[in-house]
C-alpha cells in the first residue's frame, strides 16, 4: 500500500474517552478535520477547568490543514475551538445553529473577527482539491445536527457524528436514511460511528415523549416551574415553552450560557417563544408564581449554575418560594452524580418538590441504542469498521456488535489516540502513530500546568505542605534565625506543638551537622533538611507532606 493511494484516518481525541472528539482524515497534501471539542476534568485533575486536545499533529502540518468540519454544536465537540484556532487559524464549515453556537465562544474569546466561517445546508457537500465532504442530515439532541461523507479517491468515508434515530423529532426533521441506502448500495470503505449508548439494548424514546411528561407535571403545578436542562438541548427548550404556553406561564432564561443560546437560537429560528411570553428574569417578581417558568443552567449540579445559586440561596434575582417545583431534565455525566444529589437534597431541604430522570422521564439520551447502531450498519454496509466517541470498554462493545452482524473481525479496527489508519481501495492496517495527548486550561493559562503540576496539587490536597525557613550567616556560617517551620493542610500547629518542636529540633541538627562538615552548598543543605524531615514524618505520622526548605543569608 503506498502512501499517495491511500488515506489516513488519525484520531486525537474521542477514542477510548467521552469527549474531546476530534479526528483528522489525510490523503497525500489534504489534511480534514472533524470536529474539536473539550472534555471535562477528572476528579484527579486538581484545578483544571477543561482539558483539549493536543494538536501538535495538525500544527507540524499547517500547511496541508484546509478546514475544521462540525457535526453539531456540543462542547465535546466544538468547546476546543477558542483555544485551537489561536495556534491554527483555518476555516470552520458546520450548519447555521453550530456556527451560532462556535460564534458565541469565540466572541468571549475576543477572536471572531479573526475567524473564517462558513455556513453550509444539510444536503449540501464543501468540495476541496481532492476531498469532498457531504453534510447529511442526522437526529440527535441539537437541532442542525449532521453525519459526514467524506468522499475521498480511495473510497467513501462515513462518519455518522452523535445521532439517534428519531422518527418523530421535535422540528420535523428526520435522519436523511434514504440518502444514507444510496451511500451504502453504491459503496462505503469506511464507517466511523458513534459507541455512546452500545451497551443498550432495543431503541432510544423519541424526544417527543419528553413533552407529553412535562405537560402533565406542569398541569398539576401550583407554583412557579424552574426547570434545568443542558443549554444546547433547543428542543427540550422548545416543549418546554409549549407545555408553559398551554398553561399561560410566562418563561424566562437564567445562566449565561442558557441566555446566551436561547438569544442565538431564537434569532436563527430554531426556538419559537409565542408573543408576550418570553419574559427577562427582572420581570418575574410582575407575576403570579403560577404564570412563571424558568429554564436555568445546573441540570450537573455545577456549583456555580443558576440551579447551584438557587438551591444555596446565592442567586442574585431568584430566591426559592414556597410551592416552586423544580424538574431536572437531564441524566448526570459520569462523575457529576455527587454534585447533583448535592443540589437536590439541598433542593427538598429548603422545601421545594424536586422531579429527576428517576422519578419521571424527563430525559432521553441522545445517542443511538443497539437497534438504531443495527440499522445504521445495516443500510452502510461498510467494507472496514472504525468505532469511535466511547470509553474502551463502548469500542470493543461496538466491535463485538459489528463482528455478529457478519463483519470480519480483521476489518474492524479499534484504535488508540493517535494510531493511524490507512486505508486503500484493497486493504486498512495501522501504519504508525502520532503525538497527542491532552492539554489542561486552567483559568487563563493553557498548557502550563502540567503531568508534574497535577501530582504536586494531588499531594498537597492528601498530604498537606510544611515550609522550613531558616537564616544563616553568611561569613561565620552560623544559624542565626530558625529553623522556623510553617504548615498547610498537614496539621494544626498548636495541636501538635511538640510533633513540630521534634521536627525543628531534627533539622537544626542536620543544618549543623552539615555547616560543622564544611558542607556550604545551599542545594545541599536544602536537601539534607528536606530528607531528614520527610523520614522524621512519615515514621511519626505515615504521612508525607510537601517539604519545602528556604535559606535566607545575610
């Protein structure tokens, strides 16, 4: 297989993860890329706000790069853009609701005008020298959501992006199946599809369900109904404004990015608020707590959402009252579930009535269930199969599936991040890798906190910090200050007075014992009280603290 008769599938992020989805597709001086989201940090990742993609990949070969394509507008799969278009500013192609989406971020990010975007219809393809990319209308929990056909000389590559199969969807419109039969009867060589939801069996409910729950918990409501939903989800957004509009509540917005993307989505024409009932938060002190709904941010219990601040009574404009029903309207993210049952028993404390997915549906997933990923292979029938956007454990799921549906295991190819696939006309293997990985930001800073930085803050948070500051002489080389010894998160001094008087004693004697020997060396010394602390602690407390030693001179 030669290198200018094939093509290259290279994933950066997305495999063996949930998040931070992006892939590059390569053939010969064309280099696609498919979607740049952000994942959310682990429990270990001490102050890290977002981890992204490291794309030194893509940076090595700018040149060949031509386009950033979005499948839809999630943040796993375009919250990275800010932070890559600063290192490799190339066009963006995705529908009209995703670009509204990409252009709220990058505005915060003081960057749009720098930015090269392109809006593109479903059914619409963007054709480059010698690829071509298909935009196909899919369904999935944002409206304007797309599957990719990346039509390349080698054979057709389809993506499926994230997608259920939907038939009665909030807008209308349906998963484009026909035209993806027609892709799979004339010839698909490779199909990338989503692993999410592999592990369930049957067929995901449609969004549609979801309406008839919320109208009928919001007919039996007496007070205000303050619903929390991910910002993005429009349709959910939508049945709840017409189960509001059957009842005569008024609706309002809370949290900046609900606000911001209800704002983008009602311009764009994704979500129809009737006249008269869309409200500011200002404005609901002007209403009976019968004629109000709020739809806030939080359905994660992040302890800075609009959902967060009303349970806790930090909310500036809204303040919990006595019959508010509050619905949750979504499922926890792995990892999120503490942070949740957090908001909700703070919720029932304070006497509200709380609904949430284990008590009603008032959620469905997003992702395809088995049956739907049946279908999919079914109709595409695809000589090789890539699966991706799942943990291991969804991949090697998504392998089995495609092996009992008459897939030759040695087609199917479950990949690392940055294994690269070639495929030919006549055959796939992996032929090498490249350099990703993760990139943490925290606060302004992107990059610079690092694999060290992380264990560091993992040892201070289980261990705590001493500090040892001592003065020395300079000429007599005589100690004439200290050692004084300072602690943080280790233990409260004035509890454990004589454990840190044993401490000060035993590096006094090592500090000595070092001066008497001639040993003048500041590193020296500071490793020689750092040693003789760190063994002193851990035989008296089993603990091993940070050890930081400062020498002044004078």
């Amino acid at each position: 297989m030669k290198n200018e008769s094939s093509v290259k599938i290279i994933p950066l992020g997305g495999i063996g993860e949930i998040g931070k989805n992006i892939t590059a597709i390569e053939y010969e001086d064309e280099i696609i890329v498919i979607d740049c989201g952000i994942a959310f940090p682990d429990e270990e990742m001490y102050g890290v706000d977002l981890v992204i993609p490291n794309i030194s990949y893509l940076i090595d070969n700018s040149d060949k790069v031509k386009g950033i394509f979005l499948t839809h507008g999630h943040e796993d799969h375009i919250g990275a853009l800010p932070y890559i278009l600063k290192q490799l500013n190339i066009p963006l192609y995705g529908t009209r609701l995703t670009l509204g989406m990409v252009e709220i971020k990058l505005k915060e990010h003081n960057i749009l005008s720098d930015c090269e975007l392109h809006g593109v219809e479903a059914g619409e393809t963007v054709e480059l020298e010698n690829l071509k990319v298909e935009f196909i209308r899919n369904t999935h929990s944002i409206s304007d959501s797309c599957c990719l056909a990346i039509h390349t000389p080698v054979g057709v590559i389809f993506h499926t992006g994230d997608f259920k199969i939907d038939y009665t969807p909030i807008d209308g419109l349906t998963m484009d199946l026909e035209r993806i039969s027609t892709l799979g009867k004339e010839g698909v060589l490779l199909l990338m599809a989503d692993s999410t939801n592999v592990q369930r069996k049957g067929h995901t409910i449609s969004e549609k369900s979801i309406g008839e729950t919320l109208t009928r918990i919001f007919s039996g409501a007496e007070g205000r109904v303050i619903v929390a939903t991910f910002a993005s989800n429009i349709h959910r957004m939508q049945q709840i404004i017409n189960a509001s509009v059957k009842y005569g509540r008024k609706v309002t917005f809370s949290g900046r990015s609900m606000e911001n993307v209800s704002q983008v989505a009602t311009d764009l024409g994704y979500l129809h608020i009737p006249e008269g009932y869309g409200i500011s938060v200002d404005e609901i002190k002007n209403y009976p707590n019968n004629q109000v709904t709020i739809i806030t941010t939080g359905s994660q219990g992040e302890p800075v959402s609009a959902l967060s601040r009303i349970a806790f009574s930090t909310h500036r404009k809204i303040s919990l009252e006595p019959k508010d029903l509050f619905i949750i309207s979504a499922s926890p993210i792995p990892g999120n579930e503490k942070l949740i049952s957090r908001v909700i028993n703070q919720l029932y404390k304070k006497g509200a009535d709380v609904i949430y997915e284990a008590l009603e549906e008032v959620h469905v997933s997003g992702h395809a269930y088995q049956e739907e990923l049946k279908l999919i292979h079914t109709l595409i029938h695809p000589k090789f199969f890539m699966p991706v956007h799942g943990e291991y454990r969804h991949l090697r799921h998504h392998a089995k599936l495609a092996e009992r549906l008459g897939m030759p295991s040695e087609n199917i190819f479950t990949l690392d991040l940055g294994n690269v696939l070639e495929l030919s006309a006549d055959g796939a293997k992996i032929n090498g890798r490249v350099h990703t990985g993760a990139v943490f930001v925290d606060g302004f800073g992107v990059g610079d906190v690092g694999t060290i930085v992380l264990r560091d803050r993992k040892h201070l948070a289980e261990d705590g910090m001493l500090t040892i500051v001592v003065t020395i002489e300079k000429e007599s080389l005589s100690v004439i200050a200290g050692p004084d010894i300072i602690t943080r998160g280790f233990v409260y001094a004035k509890e454990a007075e004589e454990l840190i008087n044993q401490a000060r004693d035993i590096v006094r004697k090592e500090l000595e014992n070092c001066l008497d020997n001639n040993v003048i060396e500041w590193y020296v010394l500071k490793s020689s009280m750092k040693k003789s602390l760190e063994k002193f602690l851990y035989e008296k407390t089993k603990r091993r603290p940070i050890v930081l030693p400062i020498i002044m001179e004078i």
